[in-house]
C-alpha cells in the first residue's frame, strides 16, 4: 500500500479530543483545493468559550504522509501558536506538539475519531 498525500482524509470531519490533559475537543474538516490542503474550526458542545472565535476560521496546513493512515500536519495559528501534529488514523491517536505565543510548550495525547 503506498502512502501518499491523496490519501489524507479530505472532505471528511473529525473530532481530535484530549481527554483531561486538554478539557475540549476540536472539530475539524479537512479540505484541499488546488494544492492547498486547509483545516476548518467547526462547532461542538466541547468547545470552550475562549476557543469559540475560531469556529468558521480555514487554514492552511502542510501535510506529509508518512505510512498509511499516518501524516504529519503542520500549521501557525493568527495569533502565532504553532502545531506539530502526527495524526494516525488507523488507530484513532494524535499526537500533538504546541508552542503557545507565551513559550509555553504542550505536549498532548488525544483519541480522533471520525464523525463524518
């Protein structure tokens, strides 16, 4: 099975959720047009209120596959925040790695499920 950017969940929605290390959970669809792979916020009931203006916010995001059902996804965030995440979607966990404007650095954990 090759592994190739074409096989990155386009079109589809997912929620990236952190359990108690991160008390919310992210709603994302994924998007590709031309060849700009994109990611939109969208809302959830996990959603806290400070985190609410990024609903509806599309942005790019580079992607390299790695194997199959396994990418990295890379992107900064307006305010300067920058996300290394390694998504596995044959096994439902992402790994994610933030730096936040502050310095302050994340490392999480996280179940990603899809919902459709």
């Amino acid at each position: 099975m090759s592994t190739r950017l074409d096989d990155y969940p386009v079109g589809h929605v997912y929620d990236l959720d952190y359990g108690d290390q991160f008390p919310f959970q992210v709603r994302l669809r994924f998007d590709r047009n031309n060849n700009e792979t994109t990611q939109t916020f969208l809302e959830n009931e996990r959603l806290p209120e400070p985190l609410k203006p990024l609903v509806g916010q599309t942005q790019p995001i580079t992607v390299n596959p790695i194997r199959p059902g396994l990418f990295l996804a890379t992107w900064q965030e307006p305010d300067k925040t920058t996300v290394a995440q390694v998504q596995d979607y044959e096994n439902g966990v992402v790994y994610a790695n933030i730096t936040m404007p502050d310095g302050t650095y994340l490392r999480m954990t996280g179940a990603l499920k899809k919902v459709k």
